[in-house]
C-alpha cells in the first residue's frame, strides 16, 4: 500500500471512534438522547492537559502528552471500551490492546513508534505517561459530574457499582452524596501523589451548577 493508501487505512480505522459510545454510560443507562464517544472522550482529554499546562508550570513534554492522548484509545477500535465491570485482568487487556494496536497501525512508516508510545502510557515508566492517565481518569470524572448536574445519571444506579469497589467500597459509599461522587471517590487515590490533581479533582466534586457558557 503506498503513503496516502496508509492514511487513508488509518484515519477511517480511527474514524470509528466518532461512533463508538463510551460503555460506561450505557452501563450507567445515563437518560439522555446522545451520549459521549470515545472520540469526544479524546478530545475532552485533550482539552483538560492543554487548560492545565496553561495554568501550571509543567515540566512535562507537551508535544508528547497531546499526542500520546491523541492515541490512547487506538486500541478501542478493535477492542471495545472495556470497564470495570470487563471480566479481565488488567495484564490481560495491556496484552489484548498491545496487539490491537499493531494491527490498527499496521503499514504506518511510524508504526513501532506509535506502539512504544503507547506501551508507555500504558506502563507508566515516564511523568507524562503518569500526567496523561491522570487526565483519561479526571476527564471520565468531569464528565460523570456533567451528566450528574444534567439531572440524567442516577444514583442509584452509580451506586449498584459498589461491589467492584472491593475494600473501599463503604469507604466510597459514605463519601458519595450523589451519582457522580462515586466515580470520584473511586478515582481519587490515583492522584494522592499529585496536588495538581487532588485539588482539582476535589473542585470538580464540589461543582454545584452548570451555567451557561456565556455566563462562565
């Protein structure tokens, strides 16, 4: 296949992703028409890493953050968006992921060095691999409050997650108030070594309304 034949390959492989509905809320059987893709999970990835590195001084690789979050998800094309409720191992689906990806990037010029940037993300051997899975984490909790603000996610059926919590379960269970506190209570230990994130993972939590755009 030549160049143009491999981007062409390549873009409506990912093009999918546009269509791919993140399992999570249909799990959650979030009452609204249309719901977030996995696409749009990307970009609201992307969006939160380029606010913080306004915000913060960041010693991090930028170039290689936005495009490692670009990318993270390759893998779902194929493999689905799998969640908690998957019943698989986590080095099961690093090792089902890994050969996804090669078969999605098969052709790329750049193919192995797409593949190592993603086995860096997933092995979170650098600071922006560890910044980039803080933020696919935080996007899902900002979002769940969105959904929670919007009145369309309920808690009890958040709440009916509590047994894949294992021993924190009460733990997250009294500190939830409403739907989208559950997704945050589970989520916040996975910042406890960054105070970027464990503060603003507190004041997403603490978000009371969602006003209008020209009223922010």
């Amino acid at each position: 296949m030549n160049k143009n034949g491999n981007i062409i390959r390549f873009y409506l492989l990912a093009n999918k992703l546009k269509e791919k509905v993140r399992t999570g809320w249909i799990e959650m059987e979030i009452k609204k028409e249309r719901l977030e893709s996995v696409a749009e999970h990307i970009y609201g990835c992307l969006i939160l890493a380029i606010a913080i590195d306004s915000e913060y001084k960041l010693d991090l690789d930028m170039y290689k953050v936005l495009r490692m979050l670009s990318l993270h998800e390759l893998e779902e094309i194929l493999m689905g968006d799998l969640t908690i409720r998957t019943d698989i191992t986590k080095d099961e689906k690093k090792e089902l992921g890994k050969k996804y990806v090669k078969k999605i990037t098969n052709g790329l010029f750049k193919q192995r060095e797409i593949e190592e940037l993603l086995n860096e993300y997933n092995d979170q051997t650098t600071k922006e691999s560890v910044f980039c899975y803080h933020i696919d984490k935080i996007e899902c909790d900002f979002q769940a409050k969105v959904y929670d603000l919007k009145g369309v996610f309920s808690y009890e059926r958040a709440r009916e997650d509590l047994p894949f919590y294992g021993n924190r379960a009460s733990e997250i269970d009294k500190a939830s108030n409403c739907a989208s506190d559950f997704w945050v209570e589970y989520d916040r230990p996975k910042y406890d070594d960054d105070e970027i994130f464990k503060t603003l993972i507190e004041d997403i939590k603490n978000i009371k309304e969602i006003k209008n755009a020209e009223d922010i």
